[in-house]
DNA sequence: ATGTCACTACAATAGTGA
C-alpha cells in the first residue's frame, strides 16, 4: 500500500498537476496540504472521477488540509487538533482506513522568528506532542504524515548554515521533533535512507530546484507496529520538474499489505 | 536583502503568507 503526501499549494491553483500525479503515480492513500481553499471549492468531483474518495478540512486563503483513499473506506476520525479551541487554523484532519490511523498535518511555517508566530508554531507542536502521546497509547498503526516545516537535522538541509535562525530549523524546533521521534516514532524516510540528501522541498526563488538547493521538511512519523511493515520510501522529483507545480514534490511510503 | 508563487480584495495593482 503506497501512502503519500504533498503540500499541493492551492488545490484547485495546483489541480491539473495533482490529478496527473495522481494518475501517474498511483497512490492508495494521500495526504495533502495547503490547500488554500474553503471547504466548498474542494474540487470533489475532479477528485473522485480520478478514483478517489476523500475528506477535507479547508479555509479561506490559507492551510487546508484533505485525505484521499483509493478502493478504501475512508472514516473521518478527527478534524482539528485538540488543545486550543481558539486555533482557527485548518491543519490537521485524521482518518482510519484500512486498519490505520492517518493524521495529516499542516505544522506552521513559524517565520518570522522570534515573533507571534514562531509562538504559534512552538504550541503547536507542543499539541501535536501531547496529541501523539495520546495515540501512541492506544497501541493501534498510526501514521503521522505531512508538511511539519522542521528540518530535522543538518543532513536535511542544502546549506545548513544559512537557516540557523529560521523557524523551519531553530533549535528549539528541531527539539520539538526531536522530542516527538523520541517517543517511539519512527522517521519513516530518515529511517530507510540514513546517510542520503534526500529533499521533499525547494524553493521558487533563484532556480532552487535546478540547483538542488532544497529542505527535507515533509515526514512519515510511523507508531511500532506500522514500521515493521514499512517497505519502501521516495520523492517524486519528477512532479517538481513540471510547470506551474507546487513547492514541494510528493512524498511516499510503500506499506506491506496486511 | 534577494528571489517567486497563489490567493484576495473598497480588484486590474498591492497586500499577505510561504
């Protein structure tokens, strides 16, 4: 079973290059990012002619965040991320499907830092601890996937030195990932790919993708039981290459059917 | 500091978030 995920950056901006992804790559369950529309200018139809179910969580303008599932049911378990009824960010929507609980998250970008939102950022993921901690319990295949802006350490960096103090890579973040992994998580890329610059994510600016200069920031975070089924795990380069794409490439993890 | 996108609105350019 393929799992995936990609911040499409505008959905319905972006729609052309995710259903020829979609088509292409063939993925049974999707996790998306950034959709950057509210929740009636989810393109459902488009989506479902391609082969998919889904279930979405957007807002006005910005985050958003959806499910796909191919020849699955797919049970909404969650939307929102509990531990501030006053966030009114869309950034997390869970689903069971096929035995595994799924949670796509949309972790905030925190820049500039020090500020409000590198606050905003630190609670969070300090939520999306205590969160994890409360899954993790039940003993059940959790999946936390999605773009978290944190690269983990200076391997997931093209210049490391140079992002010492944003907020996608402050050591007060990389700890708070840290701390989430320490729990029993498994960096399900990091974990196949020890040793290898592997990016999910370049910017715009100064031609970044033809130079490589990217940030590995989108992660499969899998609970025990999911990891020992864990198989395979890539970057779909190729989608970034493509005109009018998002940011970031799609990212994927080949699960062992049970 | 720069660069490039998408989306939005007291809309045909300027703001904002990334």
């Amino acid at each position: 079973m393929k799992l995936a995920t990609y911040n499409v950056n505008g959905v319905n901006g972006r729609l052309n290059v995710l259903l020829r992804w979609l088509d292409e790559a063939k993925p049974d369950i999707v996790c998306l990012q950034e959709l950057k529309a509210p929740d009636e200018k989810f393109p459902r139809r488009e989506i479902e002619r391609a082969g998919y179910g889904a279930i979405w969580h957007g807002q006005k303008s910005w985050n958003g965040v959806a499910i796909l599932a191919r020849d699955r049911d797919l049970r909404e378990t969650r939307r929102g991320l509990p531990g501030d009824p006053d966030d009114s960010h869309s950034r997390y929507i869970e689903a069971a499907i096929d035995g595994i609980i799924v949670g796509c998250l949309y972790l905030p970008n925190g820049n500039p830092a020090p500020g409000l939102k590198f606050d905003y950022k630190l609670r969070w993921f300090e939520r999306l601890q205590s969160y994890a901690a409360e899954l993790f319990e039940l003993d059940v295949p959790v999946a936390l996937v999605g773009d978290f802006n944190v690269m983990p350490t200076d391997l997931d960096v093209y210049a490391p030195e140079r992002w010492r103090d944003d907020a996608l890579f402050r050591p007060e973040v990389r700890a708070a990932y840290a701390e989430l992994v320490a729990m029993g998580w498994t960096d399900a890329i990091r974990s196949l790919h020890p040793d290898e610059r592997i990016y999910t994510f370049w910017k715009y600016f100064r031609n970044a993708f033809a130079r490589d200069a990217g940030l590995r920031i989108d992660h499969f975070l899998l609970s025990p039981s999911l990891r020992e089924r864990l198989i395979a795990a890539g970057v779909d380069k190729f989608a970034r290459a493509w005109g009018h794409t998002s940011d970031h490439a799609p990212v994927w993890i080949d699960l062992d059917d049970r």
